[in-house]
C-alpha cells in the first residue's frame, strides 16, 4: 500500500468552509494541570511510602532490641554464681537500707554491673520461687505465684525504683513459666509501671544438680524505639521538603519547555488548519477544560491520515526507545554494582570492627586479670584486625584509579629475581600460615624496567589467593621464567580451584566463585590484577580444575 500524498488532499478540499467548534468552559494551561497532578500523586506516594517505612523501621527496631535483651540475658544468666546466690538467700541479712551487706550480695551486684557496661540498657535482677515451705521473706508474702527478689540493679543506681533484699513479689505469667518450664521467656508486648514503658525477659538459674532453683530477669526501657521513631520521622520530613521542592521546580521547568513548544506547534497547525487551507474542524464532544492539547487534537484531527512524516517520527520514537533502554540497563548495572560494593565493603569491615571492639573490651574490663602474653595477643588481635581494614581500603583506592583511568604507571630498572625473592619472604612473614612458599627462577631478567608498585599489587593478590584458597600445609609454587624479551610468572597451587561456569566472569569487580564458602574476600583482587597487568601491556591467564588446584600464568614485557 503507497501512502497518499498530503498536498493534493489539502488542495482537493481547500474549497470547503467547516464551522469552528466553540471552545467551552474556562480554559486551564497544561502547565498548572501537570503541577496540580505532580503535587497530588507525589504528596500520596510519599505518604504511603512514609507509613510503610515507619512501621518497617519500628518493627526491626523492636525486633533488634529483643534480640539484643536475649542475647544479654542469656550471657548473664551463664556468669551469675548460682551456688553463691543460694548461700546468700539462705544466710543473707537485709541491712537498714533494706538491701545487704553481705559479700556475696556485692559480688552478684558486681557481675550485674559488668553486664550493664557491656549493654547499658539493660536493668537485671535475681530471685528465687517462694511458693514453697521454709521460704525466708520480709513482710507478707505475696498473692499469686510467689517470687522472693534477692539482688536489684537498680539498688546501686536508683534505690527507691530497686526490689529489697528478700522482698515478696507476686511474678507474672512469664516469670512464673519461666521457672516452671525451665527455659527463658519474654513478655510477648511492652508493658507500663509507675516509673516508665518497658519489655522484659526472664531465664531460669540452675543449681549444679541441673535443678530450677531461681531465676534472671532483664528489664529494657521503650526509649530506645522512641528515638528511632523520632529520628525517622525528623529524617523523612527534612527529606520530603528537600525532594518536593527540588522536584516541583523541576516539573515547573519541565512543564514550560514541554507547553512552549505544545504552543509553537499548535499555532503552527492552526496557520495549515484555517491559512491557506480554510479548514475548520472542532472536537464532537469538546472539554470541559480544554488546554493547548485539546487545541492541537482539534487541529490535526482532520490532517492526521496525511502527514507524510509519520514514518520519521516512528523512526525517531524507536531510536528515542532504544536510547532509553540503553539508559536503562546501565542504570540498571551501575545500581547492582553500588549494591554489591556497599555489601561488600559492610560484610568486609564488620568482622575486623567486632575483632576491635571484643579485644578493647576485654582489655578495658580485664586487663588486670590477663597475663601480658594473653594482652600481647589482644594487641596482636586489633593490629591485625587494622592491617585487614586498611588493605580492603587500599583495593577499594587502587580499583577505583583503574575503573578511573587514573591509575599511575611508573616503570623503574629493577632486579626481577631479587625483588620477587623479597617479596616472598614478606608474604611468608606477614601472613604467618603453615603453607610452603616455594620460588624457582629459570634465569635472565637482569635488565627489566617494571613499576614495582604494581607488580607488587599483582604477585601479592596471586600469592594471597592461592594460600587463602589451599588446605593447610599445602605447597605454593612460583616459577619465573624470562623468554623472547617476556617476564613469565606462573603462581601454582593445589586448592579448592575454580568452577567452570565462574571461570569467564572471574576477572569482573566483586565477583567470587560459587565454591568459596566461609573464606572471606571482597572479589576485587583479580579484578585489580587484571587493570595493572593491562597497564603493563601484558596479559594474564589461568588453568583450573575444581577440587585439583589452580594455575595463574602472567606474561609482562621486561621493557616497557
């Protein structure tokens, strides 16, 4: 089918007079609709984002603290002396403060403290069962299921909020099936007392017999949930004002450009309609509101069928559609990658951090108690924890540079042999493993112009790969060879290997093979190989067998 040409239309019916159709009702730019709509549409998605994320937020920040209130209470109730503890409700005198005197009480008092400065949120009291004969009390005893408190943290902080020493207390459902069933219970919601909002926990102690003889509770105050709720809430509006103004003035600029030119075209369109042509054609059922589409409809509505440029516009809107896609998957790629880097680098920092924190702790808290060798490897614990974090840092800079084209390369005169020995007792000494480091040189290389830096970032990343990779006590084999004006290195070890279906994405940033496990690594050591081999113009390789071992083959020129 040919398409029909427009001109001898439009002249075939440049005789005919139409009416104009009369526009009704007041008429309303598009430029204030899309502002009307924008603030509509994004003030209740904000809304419904700003609900969902506030709940979300306040449930893990509740669950998290229950976790925290477990585990706390848990490692408590694992130090308190129990035998001690029943010596003292046996024998334990209250003083006139209504607490004790007696040694063991300071003792238990002691050890709560100890778990508070750990966790400071955390209120912990004793008590044993008193719904049993012979039990010693102070005053009447209580209703219900009977506990007798013993030793109160809150006696050395705030007394008046602190259970006596031997007071009667009538125990909850929790604390009761707590002593009942043996295992630790939490109040299933938070509850309110005269001195504020709080959620508990109790776990049995048992006697050396393997006996519920008393119990542990854990009290947290609410004030913590409080402050992320606040911090959110303050966060999302600071936000929301940021966004809605950045966005509206945008839609405002947006909205001229697009209405500018919706206003070009339509006098345009009414200069073909009614100039020369004499055409005058108006909508059947015209808007209530009409705007400048509504015009620009009415115009083309006669002239649609026999614009001869609808093949370009199609053309142009697959090549518009196109670039969008395109646009699309690299937003798409730039977003996975950011994702894994910034799980990356949390997973990698994480455990350093928690080494740090446990070794200073335990130096802070106990290093009266602790021999010097036991600090000397406490010291050694954090240094190593710091050497770990500043590396990751360092593969982080050095494969930023690469992707950014900005890595330097400095070749220098160097003595290949000489230097790859050094480098090898380094690696020996610093990572201190049970493998065997062997090198074997086949001669030359004596006149070779390398940067030392990044040779040293590609022999090290193998040579850390393939002990990091390998069963204990296995052999590490570098070979150098130097043949036709090429520097052959061949790193050799007999590990885990390499899957198959992992080997073509191997050099790719962040990615690990499927087989590594628990082995901790961040996926850019290769990654980084691969940017300062290139820039010796080299080229790297690798042969693998999962389960046999691995070989890196690199081939660098001796002169640049």
């Amino acid at each position: 089918m040919t398409s029909t040409p427009l001109l001898p239309l439009i002249l075939q019916h440049s005789s005919m007079k139409l009416p104009i159709a009369r526009q009704q009702g007041r008429f309303i730019s598009l430029r204030f609709k899309l502002l009307i709509a924008f603030s509509i549409v994004f003030t209740a998605i904000f809304a419904m984002v700003f609900i969902r994320s506030y709940r979300y937020s306040t449930d893990k920040a509740m669950e998290r603290l229950r976790e925290d209130m477990e585990v706390t209470l848990l490692g408590a109730a694992a130090g308190v002396d129990v035998e001690e503890l029943m010596d003292l409700y046996a024998e334990g005198e209250p003083n006139s403060e209504q607490f004790s005197d007696d040694p063991r009480f300071e003792n238990q008092l002691d050890w709560l403290e100890l778990v508070q400065s750990i966790e400071p949120r955390a209120w912990l009291y004793t008590y044993i069962p008193g719904n049993r004969e012979s039990v010693r009390r102070i005053g009447e005893p209580a209703t219900g299921y009977e506990v007798i408190f013993l030793v109160d943290l809150w006696a050395e902080r705030e007394a008046e909020k602190a259970a006596k020493f031997l007071e009667s207390y009538s125990a909850s459902r929790w604390m009761a099936q707590s002593l009942e069933t043996g295992q630790l219970m939490q109040r299933p919601e938070p509850y309110t007392d005269f001195w504020g909002n709080w959620i508990s926990a109790y776990a049995p102690l048992f006697d050396s017999a393997g006996n519920v003889v008393a119990g542990i509770g854990i009290d947290i105050e609410m004030d913590y949930v409080r402050t992320v709720q606040q911090g959110i809430l303050v966060g999302t509006l600071r936000w929301f004002t940021a966004a809605y103004g950045s966005l509206f003035l945008l839609i405002y600029w947006l909205s001229g450009v697009l209405t500018s030119k919706l206003t070009h075209l339509t006098r345009s369109a009414r200069l073909i309609g009614t100039g020369n042509y004499d055409i005058d054609v108006g909508f059947d059922r015209p808007s209530s509101f009409p705007d400048e589409l509504d015009t620009l409809a009415e115009v083309f509505d006669t002239t649609i069928d026999r614009i001869r440029t609808r093949e370009q516009l199609i053309r142009e809107v697959k090549q518009t559609e196109d670039e969008m896609r395109h646009a699309l998957e690299e937003e798409r790629e730039l977003n996975e990658l950011t994702s894994r880097f910034v799980s990356m680098v949390s997973h990698e920092l994480r455990t350093p951090l928690t080494v740090v924190r446990t070794s200073t702790e335990l130096l802070e808290h106990y290093s009266d108690r602790l021999s010097e060798a036991k600090q000397e490897e406490y010291y050694q614990r954090i240094r190593g924890a710091i050497q770990n974090m500043a590396q990751l840092i360092d593969d982080v800079l050095v494969a930023g540079k690469a992707e950014a084209g900005k890595l330097d390369f400095e070749p220098v005169p160097l003595e290949l042999a000489k230097y790859c020995r050094e480098l090898i007792e380094e690696i020996r000494v610093n990572v201190q493993s049970n493998h065997t480091l062997t090198f074997a040189w086949h001669g030359g290389g004596e006149e070779t112009v390398m940067d030392p830096k990044l040779l040293r970032i590609i022999l090290s990343n193998l040579l850390f790969n393939a002990i990091k990779y390998s069963p204990a006590g296995s052999t590490v084999e570098i070979e150098l060879f130097c043949i036709d004006l090429m520097a052959v290195f061949e790193i050799r070890d007999r590990g885990i290997g390499i899957p198959v279906a992992d080997q073509p994405h191997l050099f790719k940033s962040f990615h690990r093979a499927r087989n590594v496990g628990a082995i901790r690594g961040t996926g850019l050591g290769l990654a980084i190989v691969k940017h300062c081999v290139n820039h010796h113009h080299g080229q790297v390789t690798f042969v693998s067998q999962e389960g046999q071992g691995t070989t890196f083959v690199v081939k660098l020129p001796l002169k640049p």
